[in-house]
C-alpha cells in the first residue's frame, strides 16, 4: 500500500469535498470506510489459509526394523519366521483352523 502523508491526505479530500459535496461525503466515507474493511477482512483470511497450508508439520520418525528373533508387535512390522507369517494369515482368516507348530 501507498505511504500516504498527511499533505496527500488533505488534497485529496479537498477533491473529495469538492466532487461530492458536504451532503454526499459522510456517506461516501462510510462505503469506503466498509470496503477497506472487507477488504482487510479477505486479505488476512487468505493470508491464514497460506500460512496454514505452509506451515510443515513434524516428518514421521522413521521405524527401526525388528531383529532376527524378536516377535513382530505390529501389523505393519514384517514377520521373522515362517511361523509368524503362517499365524499371521490364519489370523487374517476368522475361523481358519491353526496348523499345529512343528516342535
């Protein structure tokens, strides 16, 4: 925005004064009045929207892998046996039957 001074300011609503007359300027200053806050109005809403969709949230932490021997705790985790892999489909399947561990 312009930097305005108050010798500006003065001209133009001598102009201001003199195109709209005494009866009409009260009026005209409040839809200006109006406008320039509808208008701050959007502008700040639109600078939040930016911001908002700027703004980086926290990277997802990187997952350590399970080790050899160690049971998988989550679904995502991969199995470390054949056993682990075989209990895991039978779990996704309700009423499958387990087969027996190999002792």
């Amino acid at each position: 925005m312009p930097n305005i001074g108050p010798s500006e300011l003065l001209v133009v609503l001598v102009v201001a004064l003199l195109v709209l007359g005494p009866s009409r300027l009260p009026d005209a200053a409040r839809q200006v009045g109006r406008a320039l806050g509808e208008f701050r109005r959007v502008t700040s809403g639109f600078q939040a929207e930016v911001r908002d969709a700027m703004t980086v949230s926290d990277p997802p932490r990187p997952r350590p892998a399970p080790t050899a021997g160690t049971a998988a705790h989550d679904d995502h985790d991969l199995p470390t046996s054949p056993e682990q892999a075989e209990v895991r489909v039978d779990d996704a399947q309700p009423g499958a039957a387990r087969p027996a561990p190999d002792v």
